[in-house]
C-alpha cells in the first residue's frame, strides 16, 4: 500500500494519469464535496479545464440513519443498493427520500446558485476523495447516464477492488492511485485527511463561477 500525502497530491498524482487519456477532448471535472472539490481543484488546473460540483445523498431506513440502502440525486434519480427492498416499503421511508432530495438540492443551490446542467456532449471527469460502497456515486453515474455526456470518467484515489469491478461497466474509463482487496475506510490511505470545511469548498468553486454550465 502507497500512502497517497493528501487531497492535493491525490490530484496531482491523478491528473497525470488523465492528461494522455483526455487530450484534446473537451472535459469537465464535476467534483463531489467536499474532499472531491479539493482533489478536482488540482486536476482542473492540471488539465486546464472547469470544475463544477454534482451531490447525491445516502438514502437510509428512518432507524438505521448510518446505513446506506441507496442513493438520491437533486432531480429523484435514484440508486437502489442490495437491501433496497427490505426498507422501501416502512411508513416514513417517502419522507425519507424526499428528505434527502430536498437536501441535495440546498446543497447544490450553496455552491452553485442552481441545479441546472447542460453538458453539450462533453468528457466527463467525476472526481471524489475516494470510494467505500459506492452509494452516492451508484446514483451520480445512473444520473449522468441519461445526460448527453461524450464519455464518463471516474477518477478517485482510492477503490475497492469489488466496487471498482461494480462501477466499471458504467463508467467509460475508471482512473485510480489504489484498488484495494481489502478495505477498511478511506482514510487509511492517506497521510493526512482532514475534515474539508465548507468554506474551503466555496473559495475553490468561487474561481469557476464564470464557468458554470
């Protein structure tokens, strides 16, 4: 296992993994905060192409709050995981889903003012801090599926190897410093991983307000 320093070097390091891969192709980075915005900065700038920011949220039975069954995106783009069923049908799970759909939204709307996209047959890079079960980026790649998007990449520092064998059919390329067989978090395979504050977030996408789609 190669300790990845942190976000930043995460990104650099990424980055030169996509320069031959996107030459010459139109590309968006469309990084999911907040760790994801900090890793996309240092690819966007390494590729000199615009990032932008794409939310999903868990969606989780109303008792098991930390367990994720499926995903939601701003528009009800929905990813069911494998328990799906064994939930959907309790009292408050509607509530739950449109919960989480409003949220994503909020979000969305903080960071970027709207939730409106238009891709224009584009290269898309979507870029997070690293991937465990894959939820929240289950239901990005099903949404992004249905937009008019030239090819989808996943870039990520770290992925589990089953998840990675999951998400490969979906996504046209996927670009990552490590595929794990076993896997605990994350976080363990950085050296540093702080907490990325909101404001962090904002500062970066600030410089890319005149480059929203």
């Amino acid at each position: 296992m190669h300790m990845i320093k942190n976000r930043s070097d995460a990104g650099n390091k990424l980055a030169e993994k996509l320069t031959d891969i996107v030459k010459g192709e139109e590309s968006i980075i469309l990084a999911i905060p907040r760790g994801g915005v900090v890793v996309g900065n240092e690819i966007s700038k390494k590729l000199s192409c615009p990032l932008d920011v794409i939310i999903s949220k868990k969606i989780t039975p109303p008792d098991f709050p930390e367990y994720a069954i499926g995903a939601i995106t701003h528009d009800g783009i929905i990813y069911r995981g494998e328990n799906w069923d064994r939930f959907s049908q309790e009292p408050k799970f509607e509530e739950e889903k449109n919960k989480k759909r409003l949220e994503v939204k909020r979000r969305l709307e903080e960071y970027r003012g709207n939730s409106n996209y238009k891709f224009d047959n584009k290269t898309v890079i979507l870029v997070d801090d690293g991937i465990a079960t894959g939820s929240t980026v289950f239901a990005l790649l099903k949404w992004l599926s249905i937009h008019k998007v030239k090819r989808i990449i996943l870039a990520v520092p770290v992925i589990p190897a089953t998840t990675y064998e999951e998400m490969k059919p979906l996504v046209d390329n996927i670009i990552a410093l490590e595929i794990p067989t076993e896997f605990s978090a994350v976080g363990k395979f950085y050296k540093e991983f702080d907490q990325v504050s909101d404001n962090q977030v904002m500062k970066i996408l600030y410089k890319f307000k005149n480059t929203r789609l």
